[in-house]
C-alpha cells in the first residue's frame, strides 16, 4: 500500500512539473494570418470506422 502512493505521489508531482515546462506559443503580429491547419480531416477517418465497425459486427457474428 505504501508503494503505491509514493507511486502516484510521484506521478503526479512529475505530470504537474511537465505541464509548468511548456513554452508558451510566440505571439503573431496584429495582421497576420492565422497558421493553417496540421492536417485535414477527411474520408479517411470515416473510411477508417466503418472498416472497424465491419470487423466488429464480423467477429461478433462469428462468435
């Protein structure tokens, strides 16, 4: 029992210090365009759940 607090003792002292060490994001000038998105999200994902969904309801039937 005493493990596992100074467990999370630890855990949560290391989270708490890791979100205190990140850098702020550099401020833009008044007129410039905001920074376009990292990537899209397209039909790609949605191709991607319904091949999930279909090996789901596949192996759930064949059980």
């Amino acid at each position: 029992m005493q493990d596992k607090t100074k467990f999370f003792l630890i855990l949560f002292i290391l989270v708490g210090v890791m979100c205190f060490a990140q850098t702020p994001p550099t401020p833009r000038a008044v007129n410039e365009a905001p920074p376009p998105p990292a990537f899209p999200v397209d039909g790609g994902l949605v191709i991607l759940i319904a091949a999930g969904a279909f090996y789901g309801v596949k192996k759930s039937l064949k059980h």
